[in-house]
C-alpha cells in the first residue's frame, strides 16, 4: 500500500500596497518564503513530482489567501 508525504503552499496578496508572499511547507522542515509567483513554485514542485490534492482561497478587504495542498509518494 503507497504511502504519502504532504506540502502546503500558502499565498498571500495585499492588494493595497501590491505585496504577496509565497510560503512552502515541506514535510519536516519549517515554512520558507520562496521566489516567484504562485505558478512558478507549484510548477516547480510538480517537477519534483508533488501532485495537487486541493485547495482552497479567501480574502477579506484588501487581503486574499489561497491554499493549496500537494501528495508525492513517499519512497519505501
């Protein structure tokens, strides 16, 4: 039976000053702010063979969020 590892890649967007951040999360290890747009490390991290598994988006204001959830197989 596969067994699975989890990432999560937050985004946040001020809409006023024009700021946004990319996070990554990567099983084990501490949320690190990246370079690029959202495109950029999702596509990345899909070469790296990480699968989309959801995601999810809010905002209030001036501020939006997004979420998204990401499976790889983990090696036996």
């Amino acid at each position: 039976m596969p067994t699975w590892e989890y990432a999560s890649v937050i985004t946040a967007n001020d809409a006023e000053s024009e700021r946004a951040g990319v996070s990554v999360k990567l099983p084990g290890g501490a949320s690190e702010r990246q370079q690029g747009d959202t495109s950029t490390v999702l596509n990345q991290l899909g070469g790296e063979g990480w699968e989309l598994v959801s995601y999810h988006s809010s905002g209030a204001g001036t501020w939006g969020f997004e979420q998204f959830w990401l499976k790889r197989q983990k090696d036996s």
